[in-house]
C-alpha cells in the first residue's frame, strides 16, 4: 500500500457475533492485489462471525477484484492522508442545511515577476500578489449553527507549483469584506492559477483594484507606508475585551477585534 493512492467506497457498521464492527470498503484502482489483513476478502476469518444476510447487505464476495474490506483501525494505521471530492455542489451542504445550488464565480490570474508575484507572507512583497475581495453578507440557512456565519469555499488550481493541483479550503466567516491573497512559495515565481469561490448565497468575490504598471519594469516596487499599529498594552486591552473564558476569539469577536485595532 505504499506510495499508491486508493478509493474508498463505502462504509459500513457490521453485526457480528460478539458486536457491531465499524468496516470500510477500499478500492484498488489496478482491479487487483487486495489487503490480507482481518477482514480481507478472501482469507479473513472475521468473516466467519458475520451472518450470510449480512454479508449479502453490504455485498461483501470473496472474490481478488481490487476491491476489500478493512476494520477504521487498520484503515487508519495504514493511510495518512484522505482526499474529499466533491462530485456535485449538493454534497457540499450540511446535512441539516436547506438545499440549494451553490453560487459560484471563478477567475483567471497569473503571477508575473516584478510585478503580482510578491511571495508568502513573510516576505516584504506580500501585498504585490493578485487579491480578490470577498463579501460575504448572506448568513447560512443551518438552524443547528447559532452563529451567523457564512460558508465558503475557495478553490485555488494552478499547473505548477503543488503536487496536487489543487488547493481548497472550507471556512466559515461572519458577515463582512475580506480579502483572497493567492501566493507562490518564493518571490518571483511566474505562473498561472484559476481561483473558484463557491459560497451557499449569493455572496461575492471579485478582483481588487490595484495601480497599472508596466510587466517590463526593470526595478522592483517599494513597499507601501504601513499604518501605525496600536501599543502592545493597547493589543493587550483590546485581546480580553474580545476574546472568551477559554483564551480564544471566535470569527464575528475577532473581526470586531481587527476592526477596533486598525481604528485605535
């Protein structure tokens, strides 16, 4: 199983004689070498405890077809990292939420050396990369969440880069403006990128405006006049005023927050 991606098919809660096993179905892409661990298809006794009815119900067959049976823990043991696709927008809602398409806009960028390709974050040319703004005004219809937040979805996808293609990332936020910044590891480094934001209303991403300038430059742009930040006592002040028993900010307190340092 090393080094080679499988599909998982199903999950399932089998009665045995001494209890309920929690099995997953796995699925070799090359339709053959299974797992020959407990529970494997064609040798595993655990079988032997399992009714033929129950058997039949999760279409268990002892046959080398690449797909098997394995218990979570091995599945865990085994496996280090799991990829959720989506194949629809009707997967994407909570189970408790009301259905409905998903609103979606989508948008082609580039990062273009000397000019939109600023680097991570702790660089000095962060704020040179493409930005887009999202707003986020629509609230979730989940009657189980009691906060007014809204879900969103963005979906980075570039050729080069990251090994996976993609790059996707599920949040929720309250209501408000914010601010998409997609970025190469290093300074510098040209490329193309296709950025999809899917939310559950019809909320909004689009790109920031940012001063024209010439791809040709020969030398780079100066950073822009930071704002003067608050005192740390300051910070301090406005952290307990915000934040719960526990230490921590939820979304809406630590927009609240960032909005009364940046006005301090």
């Amino acid at each position: 199983m090393f080094r080679h991606a499988y599909s998982l098919t199903g999950v399932e809660k089998v009665k045995t004689e001494h209890g309920v096993v929690e099995l997953v179905r796995v699925r070799n892409p090359w339709g053959r070498v299974e797992w020959e661990g407990p529970w494997s298809d064609l040798s595993g006794p655990e079988w032997g405890q399992v009714s033929d009815e129950e058997q039949k119900r999760v279409e268990r067959v002892s046959v080398e077809d690449g797909e098997f049976w394995m218990s979570v823990p091995d599945f865990r043991q085994n496996f280090e990292m799991m990829e959720v696709c989506h194949l629809s927008d009707d997967t994407l809602s909570e189970p408790t939420a009301t259905k409905r398409p998903w609103h979606c806009t989508m948008h082609h960028g580039k990062w273009v050396r000397l000019l939109s390709a600023g680097g991570p974050p702790q660089g000095g040319r962060f704020w040179q990369n493409p930005q887009f703004n999202l707003t986020l005004l629509e609230e979730d219809d989940d009657p189980s969440d009691p906060e007014l937040t809204c879900t969103f979805l963005p979906v980075l996808s570039l050729p080069v880069f990251s090994q996976q293609r993609e790059v996707v990332l599920r949040g929720r936020l309250a209501p408000g403006h914010y601010v998409i910044i997609p970025f190469t590891a290093e300074a510098n480094q040209e490329g193309e990128f296709v950025l999809r934001i899917l939310t559950e209303k019809g909320n909004n991403a689009v790109p920031a405006d940012k001063p024209n300038a010439d791809e040709n430059c020969p030398t780079e742009p100066t950073s822009p006049t930071q704002p003067l930040l608050p005192a740390i006592e300051t910070t301090r002040r406005l952290f307990k005023k915000h934040c719960n028993s526990k230490r921590c900010c939820r979304p809406a307190e630590l927009l609240n927050l960032l909005r009364e340092a940046i006005g301090a």
